[in-house]
C-alpha cells in the first residue's frame, strides 16, 4: 500500500464487517446483551486482542478487556472502547466503531514497537443498548462501581433473567462487584461513535469532539383495563387500556415538543391479550425521556407521568410506571476534549464540538476517571437502522485522531 493509503480506515472497516456476521437472527443484525451472537462477537474480540499482543479476557459481566502495560506494570490505564450489544435490526457501527478503533490504534502502537508512561485498554462492553434487560449501561456501570444487583434478577421479553442469561454466558454474577475499578485505575476513557446525528455532515467535517452527554430517564409503564368480548360491550362501557396509552403517547409528543431541546419517545407496546377479538386487558409501554438541561428533563418526565395519571382517571383504567434508569446528564472532560482537538487540528480536520443526545458508556466512564468521545460522521445522520454507514475515509481520519490523541498524552 502505498502512504495515502487509508490503511487504518482499511483495517478497521474490514473488522467492522468481519464482526457484523455473528448476528442472533439471520438476515439481519440483531446483538443483544448475553445472546449467542454478544458471545461469539466477544470471542472474536478477545482473539483479536491476544494476536495483537494484549492480555486479554472477558470479564464477570461479559465485557471483552485487552492491556498492554506501559513503562513498568500496573500504571493508571487509558482505555480505549466502546459497546458490541445492538438493538434489534441495528446498524454495523454503534458501538463495534469505538471498539475496532481502540483495537487498531493498539495494533499500531504494538507494531511501532511503543511504550507509554500509563497502560493502555481496549474494551468491548456488552449492555449499552439496554433493549434486553431493564437496566442501565450495566456492564460500564460495573466498573464505575455503580452496579445495582437486583438487575440481576430482571426478566427479558422470554422470561430469563440477567442472573441466568449472564451464567450460561460463562459470566459471574457473584464476581461483579470486584470488577469497580479505583479512580487511580484510570488513566482515562476516550470512546470514538458514530454521530448518530446529521451535524457532521452538514458541517462537512469527518468528526467532531463531543462537548456533553444528555441525561436519560427510561421507564417501564402498565396500563389495566378489563380484557373483555370485542362484539359485545357497547363502546361506552369498555375500560380500553390500547386507546388509554394511544392518549398517553399524543399526550408524551405534545408535552416534550413544549421544552426546547427535550425529546421524549414511546418505543415499544405489549398488548395483552393482543387478540383481535378482544378489548385490551393491559399494556405495557416503554417511556424514554431526554434532555441536555436536567430541570427540563425532571420537569418533563413529571408532566407526563401526571397526563398520564389523569388520563387513566378518566378512562376508569389503573397507571403505574417503574423507573429503572435515571443517567444525569454529563459534561466531558475538558482536558481530554482538547486533546482530541489538537489532533484532529494537526490531521487538518476543524475544530468542531457537539453535544450527544444518545447515551453512551461514557456516561458511566466519566464517575471514575476523564472521558471524552469522538464523534464520526455517518451518512443522513441515521442510526440504529441497518442504513447506518460511514465511509472508509472517515474511519481512517477517527482511528488517526485517536492514534495522535494517545500519543500527544503520552508525550510522543
Ligand atoms: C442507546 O443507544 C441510546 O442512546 O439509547
Ligand atoms: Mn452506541
Ligand atoms: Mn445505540
Ligand atoms: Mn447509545
């Protein structure tokens, strides 16, 4: 290859793909937390790593962790890494991105034969997503020494829960609490992602530092009516718990399009007894509230739980809502930020900041040491779709701003 070659971008767009074959439904990518494919893409990784030269394993929750040490053994580490769980019918990118980048910017400093004043790791975590299990950026969490162990007893759609999933993964749940890393631990985290957004592209600018992370609440919410006949109950007399969450939704749009910069979304509803004969017994729906500002975020996330309470008086039906995530919004490391930059700078890239309204294992990262992310364009903003691209080109600038961002912090 020749000088101008993209030869980073190359390695890492080819890994990119080689990962996106362990998938769990064939015909599409679909990686959740502790499934077959999370296991064999963990297994990859972990090969990847050990023919790198890193000392490796996958840890107690299912996070894949690599490590070269630096001038002498067990200095502060700065780690490299991001997530490889996916929604269902995802893209190849969010996530693997992060991972891959770290992994060749280790390749690199390996093959050039360097040694740096603090240890370098790359991680693969494995629950960022969080659409398996109700948790939150669990596996992260657990190093962050912020782990909540009755997570270990949440059910997934099937009925297994996290305890079990993670045992026939070959995890530990009874290990977890000894994977809370020391702020001394560490170094540093700096997690390269897909923007997921169209502010790169429309900058015309192949990656941009991010300033601050949104802070999320997700809730799990019921909604009890009476399952009754479909042909017989006259409309008036029905306690429909389907039309009471359709006036929750509108209600969860209207209420988040009147705070600047808050969005607030229903994903998924299940209908019970889901028949087309009958009037719905109850729904369970997911709610999912953002904001930059955590006042608008609280304050929305109260409007929409009183609608909601009202709503469900009136139609004669019962409302409850369980919180199991509650992330404040993140500021980022400023010094890190800045290291980020002069490297892009010196690449020639524009010094862009932008904030994340995606959460990102940098949410947990940030409680134990500085952290910082890399965002990468990807084209028309899409993400979790199976559209999500971003081209050879940009993978290259992303892994070079990395590569020059670790060695400008190790003084070479
Ligand atoms: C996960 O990707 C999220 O930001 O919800
Ligand atoms: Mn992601
Ligand atoms: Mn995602
Ligand atoms: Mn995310």
């Amino acid at each position: 290859m020749t000088e101008t070659t993209p030869r980073l971008g190359a390695r890492v767009m080819a890994l990119i793909d080689d990962l996106a074959r362990h998938t769990d439904e064939p015909g599409r990518l679909t990686r959740l937390y502790l499934s077959p494919a999370h296991r064999a893409t963990a297994e990859a990784v972990l090969g990847l790593m050990r023919d790198a030269g890193l000392s490796a394993r996958i840890d107690a929750a299912g996070s894949v962790v690599g490590r070269i040490e630096g001038r002498e053994p067990g200095l502060p580490a700065l780690v490299l890494g991001s997530h490889i769980d996916s929604v269902v019918d995802a893209g190849r990118y969010d996530g693997p991105l992060g991972v891959v980048t770290g992994l060749v910017v280790a390749e690199e400093i390996r093959a050039r034969g360097l040694v740096l004043p603090f240890a370098l790791e790359v991680v693969a975590f494995g629950d960022e997503e969080n659409v398996r299990f109700p948790t939150s950026l669990s596996t992260s969490k657990a190093w962050a020494g912020q782990y909540r162990m009755e997570w270990l007893e949440g059910r997934d759609a099937a009925g297994t829960s996290l305890r079990e999933a993670l045992t026939q993964f070959g995890g530990d749940p009874d290990g977890i609490p000894a994977l809370a890393r020391a702020r001394e631990a560490i170094a540093g985290y700096l997690e390269v992602h897909i923007e997921q957004g169209p502010a790169l592209e429309a900058a015309v600018q192949p990656v941009g530092v991010v300033s601050a992370i949104a802070g999320l609440t997700r809730a799990r919410c019921t909604v009890t009516g009476e399952a009754n006949h479909a042909g017989t109950v006259p409309m008036g007399m029905r306690r429909d718990a389907l039309a009471a969450v359709a006036e929750m939704a509108l209600a969860v749009e209207r209420l988040s399009e009147g705070v600047a910069g808050t969005v607030a979304t229903v994903g998924s509803l299940t209908v019970v007894p889901g028949a087309v004969n009958v009037i719905p017994g109850q729904v369970d729906f997911s709610l999912d509230v953002r904001a930059p500002v955590e006042a608008d975020r609280h304050g929305l996330f109260a409007a929409i739980q009183a609608a909601c309470r009202a709503i469900a008086q009136r139609r004669g039906v019962g409302f409850a809502s369980e919180t199991y995530m509650d992330n404040a919004a993140v500021a980022l490391d400023l010094g890190l930020q800045a290291a980020l930059d002069r490297s892009a700078q010196r690449l020639g890239f524009a010094p862009l900041r932008l904030p994340s309204g995606a959460t990102h294992d940098a949410v947990a990262m940030a409680a134990i040491g500085p952290s910082a992310m890399l965002f990468v364009r990807c084209r028309g903003g899409i993400s979790h779709n199976p559209a999500e691209s971003i081209t050879l080109e940009d993978a290259d600038a992303a892994t070079r701003v990395l590569l020059g961002t670790v060695l400008d912090l190790a003084g070479l």
